[in-house]
C-alpha cells in the first residue's frame, strides 16, 4: 500500500511547529501504524534527516506510552486500540494520513508527536491511591468483596493514562481519567476510608493544572481505546458532591 | 580470585529468612532520613523498591526511562502472580511453591532465595489487595485462582489478562503516595549512562536527560539496579521497545559480576512473525494454555496444504489433529513449562509440521473450551485477548485456532547477586528480572511478578538496611569528585564517539543483524559449532558498529537514533557474554538446550555431575577475555530429580 503522509514537526516546546508531506510505499497491510512509521524513518536516517519522534513503548497496547491524532481521531480511526495497535490494512491505499501530537494545554509538546502527560501523574500523586505502607496489611480474604463490584473496579482500573480522553476533549478535561481512578477505589472497600479526601483533591488538582471541565459531549468515551464508560464521571460526580456536602472531614492530610 | 560469597544464613530452609531478619542491622529512623538510596527502574521491583524504602523514611530518588512509572513493561504481564495462600484447599504450600519453583528451574537455582521467594508470595497479596488491586473475585467474593505452566495446584491470582497492569498500578499508585510526601523523587525520561563507583562501593550514577540530552550526576549512599532484562539482545521479543540491558552491563564494566546470562526464556505462545518490518512479538498470555489445546496435522501433507492455503484448520477431522503435548506429555498435557513447550513446537515445524504462511506456528485451540464452557465463559477469561489476537492477525479466534510460535520473552539470567540481592560491588543492589536470583534455566509462568514484588516490597527493604546501618558515619554523597568527573567525561566520550562514526549502517539494520545472529546461533536449540561461529560474527559486529553506525541528530536534544545505539553498543557485549556462557556451560537444562546433550527420547539431559554451578562473568577490560567464577549450588533439602512432566 501507498501512502502520503502529512506529519506534525516541532523541534522543542518553544519552536514554531510546520505539518511536513512524506511520501511512503509498498507497506504490508499487516504492517502495524508504527511499523510503518519505523519504515519512514529508517529511510530519513538513510537520507541524513531527523526521523519523526514519537513516544511508544509495550506496543501490544496497554502501557498508554504511544498516542497521536490520526486523521482527526486520537489512536486512529479504528475502535478500541491505541496507536500501536492500528494496522495499515484499517486505511485506504493511497491515502493522505494526517499524523499530530495531543493537542491541549496541560499537554505541551516535547518533540514532534512527543508531548508531556506528567500532568496526568501529579492528579494521581494528589490521591489516586489507597495510604497502605508496606507490611501489617490484613488477609487478602478478610475482607470479602462482592464479584460484580471487583469486576467494576476492574473495568475503571483499566484506563492506561494514555490521555486520548484529554486530547478528544474541546475542553481539554480529564474527568474521565480522573473519575476511573476515583471510581476505581471509590468501588472497593479499601478505598472507602479516604473516598472523600480523595476525590476532592485529585479534582482540585486537576483544576489547578489547567484541565478544562466537562460539558458532556463523551468524546473521550467514545475515543478511549480502553473504553472507559462515562458512567465512571457520574460516579465521581456523586462522590464529589456527597463529600462537599456530607463529609466533615478536611482535605488536608 | 573468586570473592563469591552467597551470604546464605545458616540453619533450617524455613528458618533462614526469619532468622536473617532476626539478626539483621536496622538504622533508626532519624538515621534514616540522612541516607539517599537511588533506585534505577520503575517497574513492579523498582517502584515497589521506591515506595517502600521512601516509607520507611529514607530519601530516594528514582529514575524513570520513560514519562511515568506506569509505562514500565511490567505492566504487559497478563496471566497472573503465584503464591502459596491455598484458597483452593488443593494441597498447595509454602514448601510446594518452593519444589515447584526449583524443579522449574531445573535445579539452577540457589535453594535459599527460592524458599524466601515462596515464603513471602502470600504477603503479595495480602499488600496488592490493600492498595486496592482488583483481583479476580468468586461469587462469594472470595479471590479467584486460574493454574499455569508448571504447577498441579491452582495457585495464580489475576485481574482478567491485565494482572501485571493492576500490580504496577498499584506499587505505582503506593510509589505517587510516597512522591507526595517527599520522601521520593521522581525523575522520568532519564536514561543510566554509567555507575560511579567510590572507594569500591557504588556512590551514585550518571544519566542522561532524554528530552534535552544533558549529562547529570547523582550521588547516593546506595543504588538499586530494577531495569529489567535483555531480551531485546535478540531484537525481535514480547519485551518492550525502550526494554534495554544496558544499565546491567554498565555495572558489569564497573565490577559487578554477570550470572547466567546464557539462560533465557523462549515462551511458547506468542503470535508468528510476519515480515521484515516486524518490530516485536506479542506474547499470548500463558494463561490460554489452561483452556486451549495445541496441535500440528498429524499428516505432513495436511501441513503442506495449510500452508499453501488450500486447506483450513476447521477441515481437518479430529482423529488427524496432533495434539502432541498432550501425547507426549500425559501428566501435565498443555501445561508442562515453557521450555519443554517451546521445544516441541520447534521440534514439529522443524520436521515439517508447521501451519501458517512460514510454517512457523502451531495452532492453540479453543474448539473443545467452547464446547465445554459456553462462549461467554472463555469470553470471560479470556476476552481481551481474544480482542487482541483478532485486532493483530485479523482473525477470529473463537471460530478459527490461534496461530502461535515462540519467542524470546524472559531472561533469568542477570547481575550476580547474594542473599542480601546485593551484587558483587558493595552498596550495588539489583532487584526483579535485572537479577539472577530466583528462577534457575527457567521461570515459571506468573513467577516474575511474584520475584519482582517480592524484591521490592519484602526482601530490599530489609537487607539494605543491614548495609546502610554502617553507612550512617558516611555524609552525604559529593558529586564534585575525581570518580564522577571522570564518570561524567568517558560518558561524553562514548556519545560523542558515536555520534562522531557517521558510517552507512542504521541502528535498526544492525539490531537486526545482531537479532539474527542470536536467535539462529544461541537461540532456543544450540550446539557447539553454531556457538564457536557466533562468537567471531559478533566480534565483527561490534567493529561494524564502531565504525559504520550511522546516527542522526545531534547530542543535546531528544534523539531516540542515539539512544539505540547506546543500547545497541551495549547488548553486543551482553551477547558476547550469552553466547560464551552458552559454549561452556555442556548440558541442557531449563531455557538453555544444548542440542549435543539430550537423552534418548529427545529430551534435555541435565548434568548435575559438571555444571551444578552459577556461571558468573567478571569483566577483565577492553578487548579483554571475560573471566567465569563458578558459584556452586548445594542441595540440602531437596531431592535433586531429572525433570520429569510425563
């Protein structure tokens, strides 16, 4: 297959970023979006250029280190897969790809399609965990749980801290991550003791670092490659509001 | 000089690490705040390293590869984590998990660490669960166990086939808590350049600054090597893109000792290699074994036709279908370890046998699971990856067999350590797959989050203290010293040496050629000649990448080009290594299968007599012939067998 591709460059986040046009050919169908991106630049390395940067790690599509928007979508076109679980054969031969970075303001950009998501750390840093040190913990059985809540903790513990949510959000928000992990821990009794401490902190963060707010238009459900429901934001919402209005306890730890 | 001393507490098997822990020094907790530990890695050992001795109150700094600790591929373990908690009431133990783990390791590994390793399994869980891990549940809500590779009790817990996302989330989320707090420091996009080493203890590190490619010292009163291991040596494996040894190699050229480093596993279920551009192989959990069935045609011309496309699996009746693991193996069926699979799939594509376009897969399959189950309960076990394989191969694997074939996926082998995980340079820890310690010529499926967590959170915590109890006089660590001035200088060197070459050849062509050197010479079937060829080609190797690499870009920006190579210069040595260990070492056991040295059915014939002994590799200098230490291992409570599955 044969393709025109019209990348994102950027030299540094102060540099004036310019789409430049690659031509590519003869990719397999099989070949995955970063194989082929790896095939580009194995030839500008061989005509003296700079390749194109992009952030990329597991490749099997679960560490959340690989994200671009592809043809306007975050991860690509197809459902469900991040960027390095794209394959070429989801395109059109000869088609005109148009590759760039996750555009949104907590975001900035590294390099070329490398931007900066330690943003999406420090909400988690503000709360997303439970305080257990090491040792003097009870019995993994001592405290039951019922099935159909661990499979719920689960499915909101299955978001990968890509930040495609962000990026497909026009307010640039990151409820949906947030409210995974809140929802996460809010849904097991471990995480009950410190729910509302949590959730108050990690969004009072996620305000302070410039994350915009959510005016439901779920294009982060819909191009989550993990797909996180939306239902995990309702559920923080809740959380959120029963621990201003019910809870006495201060967010200071 | 052999200055191998393994530390091993005296005593009882089971009163070894209790009595340790007895006995061992502690530092107070106003001490404690004075001493800087740096730890390398962010996987499960790494951050659950992190985490826990930042708790305790030391002051850690801990270096990130890449964005954010939750990338570390750690998190690409799907099956499961062992532990001895028998929730199952099937018969299972501290003592069995130690024999089963042992036996797996074909009698390769040291008897000590292996009961320790069992002993504090159960802990592991108990700590995953409290930070909120989502453990599989019965409808009781009980936790769940699934059985694997190796192993005639059901003893892994599991989260779906995200187990090791959910652990490393949670030592991630116990390491955020302690970066909150203070007591640890996160630097991500940092990549080791080198161990400085002061007075002979290890005194802190350089790396290097990815985004900007600035050089910078640390010092500390220890450090902590958690980078994992080496399999992308060959290149082509499940690890990770950004996966490198070169961290270990770095303290291999510093002094500390290289054990094993022939052993490396090949798992049995990862999906077939496609062409040239293939960048790495995606593993299919182990897990699948416990359900699915493998086969080959029982008739060679079948295989043909499968290959050519004119046939296809769903064709072939019952009674044609070899289901040769099961044939051959009637005890442990599907799930005899990994080696013993890797090999028998190898072994029936190289007489023929083999479906696929290339004639390198067998088929997994799940025909008689569906059959027995109901398409929602293997939709339940295994629905992502099912998901996956269909989004990869683009082929459905609940009406269609799963193509899968080997691939280089663990290496047991790594930096020599003692009881206290402590290498041969004092202050110098390593920690999960970066060490040698547990798993002998072979790892046991949902072994290595069980070792990596266990390192972290139970066993450094403890011996690292024993050493810095006499670090306390020792004030804080100047890096304005001659050792980091000169540490400092040959990194700038090296890169600058690099970058400086402008030759012809592509970092990725000469990891290719160095990948293909390895896995056709010291992959899964050595022998003697192939060895001595490998030997010379990767000496050559090494001058064509000294001196025909062609790097792009420049130094002080962020040049993914330079940091393959840097790694690329480095696992050409680790491959020099492997390939020497795999010569000398004239048996077959475990991961390591000498073609030479088999019994008369064909399978791995050990030699306990010879090579009941740690390789360990001392790095003499440049162009220098490494030296191999022998660190015998002694069998005091267990009953040295010939593996048997049958």
């Amino acid at each position: 297959m044969d393709f025109t591709l019209k990348i994102w460059r950027q030299e540094n986040r102060k540099a004036k970023g310019r789409f430049e046009t690659y031509k590519i050919s003869n990719i397999s169908p099989d070949c995955s979006f970063l194989e082929m991106l790896d095939i580009l630049n194995e030839s500008l390395v061989n005509k003296l250029s700079h390749p194109v940067c992009f952030d990329n790690d597991c490749r099997e599509g679960i560490c959340g280190m690989c994200g671009m928007y592809i043809n306007g979508h975050p991860h690509g076109p197809d459902k469900g897969v991040t960027t390095c679980q794209l394959y070429m054969r989801k395109f059109t031969d000869g088609e005109t790809i148009t590759i760039e970075p996750w555009r949104a303001r907590p975001f900035p950009i590294i390099r070329d399609l490398i931007v900066d998501r330690t943003a999406l750390d420090k909400i988690i840093q503000e709360g997303g965990y439970v305080s257990a040190t090491t040792g003097g913990v009870p019995d993994g059985n001592a405290i039951l749980i019922s099935k159909h809540k661990a499979d719920e903790a689960m499915d909101s513990a299955s978001c990968i801290g890509c930040g495609a949510c962000v990026a497909a959000c026009k307010n640039a928000s990151a409820m949906l991550f947030v409210s995974a992990k809140v929802s996460q821990l809010a849904l097991l009794p471990q995480g009950k003791p410190e729910a509302a401490i949590r959730v108050q902190n990690m969004v009072a963060k996620m305000d302070d670092l410039g994350f915009g707010n959510c005016t439901n238009t779920y294009a982060c459900e819909a191009e989550c490659p993990k797909q996180i429901k939306r239902s995990n934001i309702a559920r923080m919402n809740r959380e959120f509001i029963c621990a201003k209005v019910g809870s006495e306890e201060s967010t200071k730890r | 000089m052999n200055t191998l001393n393994s530390k091993i507490p005296e005593g009882q098997l089971s009163e070894k690490w209790t009595k340790y822990k007895a006995s061992q020094k502690l530092v107070n907790p106003a001490n404690k705040r004075k001493l800087d530990v740096i730890v390398v890695g962010t996987g499960l050992a790494g951050s659950s390293a992190a985490a826990s001795l930042g708790a305790l109150g030391f002051n850690v700094k801990i270096f990130c590869i890449s964005d954010s600790p939750r990338r570390a591929h750690s998190i690409a373990a799907q099956g499961g984590i062992n532990a001895a908690k028998n929730y199952q009431n099937d018969g299972d133990s501290v003592d069995r998990l130690f024999y089963d783990t042992i036996k797996g390791g074909d009698y390769r590994a040291r008897e000590a660490n292996v009961y320790r390793l069992a002993e504090v399994s159960n802990s592991i869980i108990d700590q995953c669960v409290a930070q909120g891990v989502p453990f599989a549940r019965d409808y009781a809500g009980m936790l769940d166990n699934r059985s694997f590779g190796g192993a005639q009790v059901s003893r892994t817990f599991y989260a779906k086939g995200q187990t090791g996302q959910q652990l490393l989330l949670g030592a991630y989320s116990a390491l955020s808590k302690e970066i909150k707090a203070g007591t640890v420091k996160m630097y991500e996009r940092r990549e080791m350049m080198d161990l400085v080493v002061v007075d002979g203890r290890a005194r802190g590190i350089i790396t290097r600054n990815l985004q900007n490619g600035e050089i910078e010292r640390w010092g500390a009163h220890a450090v902590v090597i958690a980078t994992g291991g080496y399999g992308n040596v060959y290149y082509l494996s499940t690890n990770a893109m950004n996966c490198n040894g070169s961290a270990a190699v770095q303290c291999y050229h510093k002094g500390a000792f290289f054990a094993n480093p022939c052993y490396v596993q090949i798992h049995p279920t990862c999906i077939p290699v496609k062409g040239e551009y293939q960048s790495k192989l995606t593993l299919m959990s182990e897990s699948l074994r416990n359900d699915g069935r493998i086969w080959v045609p029982k008739k060679i011309e079948d295989a043909q036709a499968i290959r050519e496309g004119k046939l296809k699996p769903t064709e072939i009746a019952e009674e044609d279908r070899d289901y040769y693991l099961e044939r051959r193996y009637p005890a442990f069926g599907n799930l005899v370890p990994r080696d013993i699979a890797s090999r028998a799939a190898k072994e029936r594509c190289d007489a023929g046998y083999g479906v696929g376009a290339t004639g390198f897969a067998v088929y997994l399959d799940f025909k008689s699971a569906i059959e027995r189950l109901g398409k929602d309960k293997v939709e339940e076990r295994y629905g992502n990856l099912f998901q996956m394989y269909e989004e990869i191969v683009a082929v459905n694997p609940y009406e269609n067999p799963m193509m899968i074939y080997p691939a280089v996926h663990y290496t047991m082998g790594g930096l020599w350590v003692d009881y206290e995980l402590q290498t041969t340079i004092p202050g110098l820890f390593a920690a999960g797959e970066a060490n040698f310690s547990d798993h002998g010529a072979n790892r046991l499926g949902a072994s290595a989050l069980m070792q990596g967590l266990a390192d972290g959170y139970f066993v450094l915590p403890y011996t690292m203290q024993n050493y810095l109890s006499d670090q306390i006089y020792q004030s804080k660590i100047s890096t304005e010293t001659e050792e980091f001035a000169n540490a400092e200088k040959s990194v700038k060197e090296k890169l600058e040496k690099i970058m400086a070459i402008k030759g012809e050849k592509t970092v990725d062509s000469l990891q290719r050629a160095l990948g293909h050197i390895m896995w056709e010479y010291v992959g899964m079937g050595r022998n003697r000649e192939n060895l001595q060829k490998a030997i010379p080609m990767l000496e050559n190797l090494k001058k064509e990448f000294w001196s025909n690499v062609r790097v792009t870009g420049d130094l002080n920006s962020l040049n993914p080009e330079l940091e393959k190579a840097i790694r690329l210069a480095d696992h050409i040595e680790l491959a020099q290594i492997m390939a020497k260990d795999a010569l000398q070492r004239e048996e077959s056991c475990g991961g390591h299968f000498r073609e030479e040295y088999v019994t008369e059915e064909g399978e791995a014939k050990r030699n306990d007599q010879d090579f009941m002994f740690v390789g360990v590799w001392e790095y003499k200098g440049k162009d220098q012939e490494p030296v191999m230490h022998k660190e015998d291992l002694k069998y005091e409570f267990i009953n040295v067998q010939q593996r048997n599955y049958k």
